[in-house]
C-alpha cells in the first residue's frame, strides 16, 4: 500500500496481537485522498477479520493524523460531480463496519475529514500537541463526514457550534476537558500508552468486547429505554458463552481468565 502501513504488534503478557495502521502521506500532512481512504478501509477489514488481532490503533505521525480530506482533489469538483458520484461517501463508512475497538492516536492536526475520522474511532487517545478543529466553514463548504452531528455529541452544541462556525482549533487539553479525548499523553508516549490501552482490550474475551462495543455505540441511536434493553438482551446472551464461563470461574480461583472467544 502507498498511503497506509499496516502492521500487528505482539506483547508476551498478550495472547492476542494489535493491529496498527499508520496513516502515511507525511508530505501533505496525511490529507485523506480517496486512495488513501481505500487502503485504509481494506486495512481496517483485514484487521477485523484476523483471529490473532484484538484491537486495532489507527496513528499518523509526531505532525499530523491528518490535515483533512485531499482538498486539491476537492478543488476541481463542481456540485454535478460530488452528488453523481456520492463523494467519496462509500469509503468513510467502511470504518463503522469493524466490530473490534479501534482507537484513534492523535498527534498534531486532526482537521476536517481528520477530526471526523478520529471521531469515528471508537475513543480517542491524544498527544500533548494534538489539534482539533473542523475548518471546512473557511473552504466554504461544511463537515461533510458527520462532524457537525458527532462533535455536537460529543462536546455539547455551544462548543461544537462554535468550533464549526470560527473553524478554530482545539488544544489536546481543551479536548480532554470538553470529552471528546479519553486521555492526553506526553508525544514520545502515544504510541506505548495507546498500545498498552488496546493490549488491556485485547486481553479481554472478544465476544463481551464486541458486545460492549455494539452496546455502546446503539446508545447513540435509541431512546434510552430500548437502549438499556439492548444491553439487557446482550448481558443475557453472554451467559451463553465459554468466556463467561471461564471469566466467573478464574476469578472465584484467584487466577488470570484464559479467554478462547468462544
Ligand atoms: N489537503 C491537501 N493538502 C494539504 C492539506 C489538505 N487538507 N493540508 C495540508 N496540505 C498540504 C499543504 O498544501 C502543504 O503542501 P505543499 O505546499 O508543501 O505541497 C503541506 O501539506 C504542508 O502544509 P502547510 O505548509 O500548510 O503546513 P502548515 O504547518 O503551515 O499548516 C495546516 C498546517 C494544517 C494548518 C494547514 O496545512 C491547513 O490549514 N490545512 C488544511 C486544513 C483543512 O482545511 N482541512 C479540512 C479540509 S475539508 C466527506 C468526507 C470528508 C470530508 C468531506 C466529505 N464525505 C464522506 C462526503 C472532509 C472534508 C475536509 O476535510
């Protein structure tokens, strides 16, 4: 791949391994070209369906996540082209089909499609120089990858409604203090903080964190009632499992659980 490394990292206290894509156009600050965001969803279902991975990192470098979607391609099109082609709407989605925990290490400028991208990780881990924003509004255009709905999720609307009108940026600090990161670490730490994060993940059964997951995320689209019965139904259907099992019974024997995701 051109755009993308992707590689599995393993740990001797982890059965399982992390999968870890790096976002690499470091030239152009990692803009998401449309090849580039191909690479990244084959990536992301390679991943997903390997046995030996437990959780995957998506990472750009000490200077970008990324800078936003590729605006010299963006340049060239007029409203006939975007809307016949459905602008490269099919590849952003690919992400929201991976069913492990995919962790978002955020260093530098995370701008546009990059901030939304990061959005759509299921948390973000971010570097003491990390920056956020949505400046599309200076293009003249809006967020067009969910940044108007999922930032507004997740820092409330006077905030998102301000970083989207101004286009301003974030600090990592900011960011932490508003939600939208987990965790705000030192530079020359992101990467060992945020693989010893997805070890812990994927140590756990894959099963209970597929279902966590999926319980989640569903908190986003559903009243809460039928959210909560969500969940109800998937604590219930993990009594059907040999991790359950297994889980109960180390703890009761003061031992590690050997999870078989099964
Ligand atoms: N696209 C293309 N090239 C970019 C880029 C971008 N988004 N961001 C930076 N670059 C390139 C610069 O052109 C420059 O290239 P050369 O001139 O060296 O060839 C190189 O990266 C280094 O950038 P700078 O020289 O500008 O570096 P600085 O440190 O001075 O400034 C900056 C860094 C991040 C503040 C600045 O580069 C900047 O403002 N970049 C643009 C940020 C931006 O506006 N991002 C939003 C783009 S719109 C959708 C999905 C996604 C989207 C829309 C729809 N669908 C699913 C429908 C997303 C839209 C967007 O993201």
């Amino acid at each position: 791949m051109e755009n993308i490394t992707i590689s599995k990292i393993a740990s001797p206290e982890s059965v399982k391994q992390v999968g870890l894509i790096r976002l690499n156009r470091p030239k152009q600050l990692n803009a998401l070209s449309p090849e580039l965001m191909v690479e990244l969803g084959q990536s992301l279902l390679q991943l997903d369906a390997d046995e030996e991975v437990g959780c995957i990192i998506i990472t750009g470098n000490d200077k970008a996540f990324a800078a936003g979607a590729d605006i010299g391609v963006m340049a060239n099109y007029g409203f006939a082209d975007v809307y016949k082609q459905d602008y490269i709407t099919k590849n952003w989605e690919t992400i929201q089909k991976v069913r492990k925990p995919v962790i978002a290490a955020v260093a530098g400028f995370a701008l546009g499609g990059g901030c939304e991208l990061a959005m759509m990780c299921d948390f973000i881990i971010a570097a003491n120089n990390a920056k956020f924003g949505q400046p599309e509004i200076k293009l003249g255009i809006i967020p067009g990858a969910g940044g108007t709905q999922r930032l507004t999720r997740f820092i409330g609307k006077a905030k998102a409604m301000e970083m989207i009108l101004t286009g301003r940026m974030m600090s990592a600090d900011e960011a932490e203090r508003l939600g939208l990161v987990c965790r705000v670490v030192a530079l020359e730490e992101l990467l060992s903080e945020s693989l010893k994060t997805a070890f812990l993940i994927a140590g756990n059964g894959l099963l209970a964190v597929m279902a966590a997951k999926e319980a989640v995320n569903k908190s986003f689209e559903t009243s809460l009632a039928e959210g909560v019965m969500f969940e109800r139904r998937l604590f219930h259907a993990l009594f059907a499992t040999q991790d359950q099992k297994e889980g109960m019974l180390a703890f009761v024997e003061k031992r590690a659980a050997k999870f078989s995701d099964s």
